[in-house]
C-alpha cells in the first residue's frame, strides 16, 4: 500500500524555482510550497497524485516564487498566503517580471497571513513556519514535520548549498540574514535536511561546518 503522505519537490519556470507539492492521500489534500510561475505543470501533477490543493503558501515574494499565485488559485481554489512583510515586494512582481523578460503575472490580494509560530495542516502533514527574513523582510522557513519521519525545512532563498540569498534585492542586510539562520535554523539537528529554493539540497551539519557565510 502506497504511502499516503506525499512529499514532491521539482523546479518550475525559467529560474528553476523549488516547488514542493506537500499532500495526505487519505485527506484528499495538498499543500503547494512556492508555486512559482507554472500553475498548470502543478495542477496537472496535483490532479495525477489526486488530491486538490487547500493552500498556496510562499518563502517570500520574488517573482519566481509567487508569481502563478492568481493563476494556480484560480484553477485550485486553494488560499494563497504570504507573510505580510512582503506585501509591498509583492505588489512589485510586475516589475519584477518585466525586468526578467517574463510575462506580466496577475497580482491578487492574498487570503491570509503567512506569521512565525503558524502551523499548517493537510490530514497527518504539517508546515510549521519560521520567519526567517535577510532575504526579504518577509521571508519565511517553512519545516515540514511528519509522523516517523524527521523535520525537512523548506529554506527558500534564505539557505543554499554553501551559500546565503541575496540581500540586495529586499532592504535587508548580511547580518539580518545570518542571524536568522543562526538563530532559527541551526537551532535544528545536524541530519535535518534542507531543500532550498534553488540547487541541490543540503544539511544544517554541513552548512554549519562549511557555508563560508556561517562559519
């Protein structure tokens, strides 16, 4: 008998943008982790794995990340959130887009507020968010906890394989970033797993040991 939990991470649009389809067979119930810009790529693998889409949760609000928010709602009817730091990045992601060479992605009004300390279900699957910013203000960690399985944090642009976001590009700074990695990611195990926004995983061992950032 096939597991009912479901754990998908696969790259969308032309950054490559990690998306993670998070779901519970059993419930019928799917959460979508940085959607990006390819909604119908993830409807179509949400309608394969069958099950329907209740949240449209997002790291920050950088094109790549949330620009198919209006998109895939409409085809899912799930509830787009963001953390409300980034609502004003988010009311640029038309720019953002133009000076990418993108199509113009549809800006709608989040349904609600992505906040440190929430905790996301569908069925026995739960996203528990950390608000990391550095990158942007809003930027957010989301750690994945499952039943006999360990915690998978879901970084964002936040924490990369032997590197950190950029910060640049939110009105942040260095020390804002690692501070929040320092104090809100390393405070998990070695072996916890970290999927970035972009690249290859990595663990908070390794970045510990050797993210020339953080050592």
């Amino acid at each position: 008998m096939p597991d009912p939990l479901i754990v998908e991470h696969f790259a969308v649009g032309p950054l490559a943008c990690t998306c993670t389809i998070v779901a519970d067979r059993t419930a019928g119930e799917a959460i979508v982790v940085d959607g990006g810009d390819d909604a119908e790529t993830i409807a179509a693998r949400l309608a394969e794995l069958g099950v329907r889409a209740r949240y449209l949760v997002h790291t920050h609000a950088h094109v790549d990340h949330i620009g198919c928010m209006g998109q895939l709602r409409e085809l899912t009817g799930a509830r787009g959130l963001l953390h409300p730091a980034d609502l004003p990045l988010y009311q640029t992601v038309r720019e953002q887009a133009r000076w990418l060479g993108m199509p113009d992605p549809s800006v709608v009004a989040p349904d609600g507020d992505l906040v440190e300390g929430d905790r996301i279900d569908v069925g026995r699957a739960g996203l528990d968010v950390l608000h990391t910013p550095g990158h942007t203000r809003g930027s957010v960690t989301f750690a994945l906890t499952r039943p006999d399985a360990p915690t998978l944090l879901l970084s964002g642009d936040t924490l990369f394989k032997g590197s950190v976001g950029r910060t640049d590009l939110g009105g942040t700074t260095l020390e804002e970033l690692t501070g929040s990695i320092r104090t809100k990611l390393f405070a998990y195990p070695d072996e916890t797993v970290v999927i970035p926004g972009h690249g290859p995983p990595t663990t908070i061992g390794r970045e510990k040991r050797e993210n020339p950032f953080l050592t």
